[in-house]
C-alpha cells in the first residue's frame, strides 16, 4: 500500500482507479486523533489537511458559516427587507420547481411570515409557465398589493422580468445560485448570486436554499438561531441539488440530518412514515432516495403546491393526507418514466453513439425526461439532452457525463437557442424545431474539440493488501465521515 500511484488499470475488461494517499499525514492523524487507519485514509484522499480533521469531523458553526454580508448585495438585499417588515408591505417568494426551490421557496414564507408579513409564495407550473420568473406572475402578485418580490434558486436570467417589475412599480431581490457568465444581470434592488464574478463570498457552491438562509441570517443579524430552525429544510435542498458536501454545505446537511432525526415539522415526520424511512438511520441516502424525489414528483407532475403545503403545515392529519398524495404521485412519476425510458431506448436502437444524444418527442411528459436523460447519459457515457416538442417549439433537459461542461457548450450554440440556464452538469433550454437540427450539428461539434478524458468506471479509495485494517472499529467509524454526496462519496475499497 505505501507509495502507492494514482493510476489506472484495466481490469476484468473496466477501468479501475486507485488514489494514492499521503501516506505520512495519514499515520499523522491516527497519532494525533486516535482514529482507525482506515479513516485517516479517507480523510486524506478527501483533501482534509492535519490540522482540519477536527473541524470535518466535528464541524462548528462558527468555523463554517462565513459572513453572510460578504455575498454581493446582500446589505442592499436586507436594508431593503428590514423596511419591508418596518412597513408591513406584503411581499411575495418566487421558487423553482425542484426540491432546491420548493425548500427555498418555503424556508423564506415561514420567516417572513413570522415576521408578521404577508407573504405570498409562488412557484410557476412547470407545465403552463415554465422554469423563473414571468410577467404574467408579477402581474398577478401586484394586483394583490405586493410591492416586493424576492426569488429563490432562480432569476439571475430575468433581466427582462425585472425591467418589467421596475416599470410598474414592484421592487425585486434576486436570490440565485446558478451560472451567471455572459448574460446581462437583472437591474433589481439586489441581486445575490455566488457565482457571480465581482462576489466574494468564498462558497460558490451553495444551493438555492443556501443563499436564501443566508439572506435570512444577514436580516436577523445572527447565523445559529436561523440554522438551527431552518437546517432541516436546508439539508433537503442542498442534498437533492448535488452540490458538493464540504465546508459550509457540510455543516448545514450534518446539522439538518440531526433535526430530521427527530422532526419537529409535522409534514415531515409524515412523509418520513409515509416512504418507510422512519425507522431507519438518517443519512444523506434518506434525502435522495427517500424524500427529495416524492417532493420533486410534485413539481414534474404540476402539483407542486401539495409539496409546498407539506412543507409548512402545523396540522398532523393535514401532513399525514399530503404525504400520502406526494407518494402517488410519485407512483405516477415512476410509470411515466419507465414509458419514457423505453421509447427512448427505443430510439438508440441498441447502437452506442459516438457523439453527444440528442433526441425529441412529442409523446414525453415534460416534467420527467430529466431523469430519463440522466439515466441515458449514465448508460451510454454521453451528454444527453431530451426535447418535448408541443408544434413549432421545444424544452429540453440535459445532462452531462465525464465532467463536459453542458454550461458552456450551451454557451457556444446558443444562436440556435431561445433561452437556457443552468449549471456545467444539468441545464435547460429552449429551442423552436426549425433550429433543432442546427443546433444537434453544433453541439456534436462543440463536444468532439472539448472532449472530456474518459473516466474509469471504478475509483476505488483503498486497495486492501491487509485485510486487518478491515475491523469493526474501522468500518463503524467511517460514519463520522457522513455526509456522504458530491465531493465526499462513499469510501470504495477493493480486496
């Protein structure tokens, strides 16, 4: 095992990586912290220095929660919310339609009602609207007396929206987390977004729901109150989102897990019965296969609301009903997907593409190709994007495989797009079915000159030459590395 490389084998016909590791800050932390090897192993390979292996272990908040204030905005963002409580104006919350949203979405309606506000949340109907922020809701939402609007995991593409907001009269934060390079950023009051280029906040990585607990902190003036109420709907965003559980996002999920072991909001201690997931250990596994996809077949069914109302409900029977309606739909989301799947397989004829895949249909359900595209992509080791045609236009889902950067491949053809959004490995966009041959022939272009190298299909941590590190002291004490997700998988080892 020592000076062991970080190299590639082929073996049984598949591509195996093994990692090398610090061989020497790994007898370090087992000296210093009286932990297995087979921890300090991981920890090294994660990247964790000698000196951080008791803040990964045991993060604190106050080592992990930077500064709310250092985000961009986000002094303009709560000057102008303090006036708004000052005032008792009625605000509304505008949310995505995945878990990321809904959680965000209702994260910030609970505090600002509890601030005595107003407040109206809405989430467009993935079907009739589509993805952000839209005229027609603004519309509607100043027709009720709202006066300020703040989005949650979207609008930093709304530039347009948000000139419309400003001519009649509705002010307008923008909260987001997606890729905002070569676009215009909306004139709003605020517009807080990590990835944009003049933020310095140093965690790019925040979900949607992130950025809306840390606008919620920088209001209240204080970080551990607001994490410790809103960390478990926080966790659920930020795990269903895949961004990468270090640092901040690590705190947040770890904490959030915490509360979830023991809910004190009656929608999901209902939905944690409802999916057989109570009586377990909760873990990051619970979120994404137990709670984010009944929430998120809410939204790719045009029921989105049933999930919000889950959410925020202080009604146990009321919860009990709604989860029971999440798991039917998400019945329904599994019957529509297995019909997308196989007509989809159908299409690639069994034949393994050589380029990108591309394919349309007006058959398909809108709200559920972005799974059948991720499983596509996963299957054949290709981007993938999937249109729904409905007459002259087109949205797609797409999904990345091997680190290609879908974010700016969709950069480079977007002459041949009406809009897109999104991040390097899942976006969306819109395309009208005149441009959808162009834009296929571009796209392969673009993928055959930015390649990505090819992944092996196996990275395995640890190459066990001694079985006896393998003891249940070892092994049970790989839980202290949970959260396990993007950025800290689950340790692999080959024997």
């Amino acid at each position: 095992m020592d000076n062991q490389t970080d190299n590639i084998k082929s073996l049984g016909g598949n591509l195996w990586k093994t990692a090398e590791a610090d061989e020497r800050a790994a007898e370090l932390i087992v000296q210093k912290y009286n932990l297995p090897y087979i921890v300090a192993r991981i920890l090294t390979l994660r990247g964790v220095r000698v000196d951080e292996v008791a803040g990964f272990i045991d993060p604190k908040i106050q080592n992990l929660m930077p500064n709310p204030f250092v985000l961009k905005d986000m002094e303009k963002a709560a000057k102008r919310i303090a006036e708004a409580i000052v005032k008792q104006q009625k605000v509304a919350v505008i949310g995505d339609y995945d878990v990321d949203g809904i959680t965000s979405t209702c994260l910030l309606t609970d505090w600002l009602r509890s601030c005595g506000l107003e407040c109206y949340p809405y989430i467009p109907d993935r079907i009739g609207e589509g993805y952000g922020l839209n005229n027609a809701a603004i519309d509607c939402l100043h027709k009720k007396g709202v006066s300020l609007i703040i989005s949650v995991d979207c609008g930093i593409t709304a530039a347009e929206e948000a000139k419309y907001a400003r001519l009649i009269g509705v002010d307008l934060i923008i909260t987001d987390h997606h890729e905002c390079r070569e676009q215009t950023i909306p004139d709003a009051i605020a517009v807080i977004d990590p990835k944009q280029d003049d933020c310095r906040y140093t965690n790019k990585d925040l979900a949607g729901v992130g950025v809306a607990l840390k606008l919620v902190c920088a209001v209240e003036g204080k970080n551990e109150p607001i994490v410790e109420r809103y960390a478990d709907l926080a966790a659920i965003g930020t795990v269903a989102d895949v961004v990468p559980l270090t640092g901040e996002n690590r705190y947040i999920v770890r904490r959030g897990l915490e509360l979830l072991g023991n809910p004190s909001r009656p929608g999901l201690a209902a939905l944690l019965r409802e999916s057989g997931a109570s009586e377990k250990k909760i873990s990051s596994s619970t979120i994404g296969f137990s709670l984010a996809p009944r929430l998120n077949a809410a939204g790719r069914l045009g029921e989105v609301s049933v999930a919000g109302k889950l959410l925020m409900t202080h009604d146990t029977k009321e919860a009990s009903t709604l989860a029971g309606e999440l798991c039917e739909l998400n019945r329904r989301r599994q019957h529509l997907e297995t019909e997308i799947w196989d007509d989809a397989s159908g299409m690639m004829d069994g034949k393994t593409p050589s380029t990108p895949i591309v394919l349309a249909s007006e058959k398909w359900h809108q709200g559920v190709i972005g799974i059948a595209a991720s499983k596509l992509a996963e299957q054949y080791s290709k981007p993938t994007i999937m249109i729904c045609l409905d007459g002259d236009k087109g949205k797609g889902s797409c999904r990345s495989y091997g680190g290609f950067n879908l974010f700016d491949a969709l950069s480079a053809c977007s002459e041949y797009l009406e809009g897109f959004g999104g991040h390097a490995l899942a976006a969306g966009l819109n395309i009208k079915r005149d441009k959808l041959r162009q834009f296929c022939r571009a796209f392969s272009e673009y993928y055959e000159n930015n390649k990505p190298t090819e992944l092996p299909t196996l990275c395995c941590d640890i190459c066990v030459t001694d079985p006896g590190i393998l003891d249940m002291k070892g092994v049970d004490a790989l839980s202290r590395l949970e959260p396990y997700g993007s950025g800290n998988p689950k340790p692999t080892m080959c024997i």
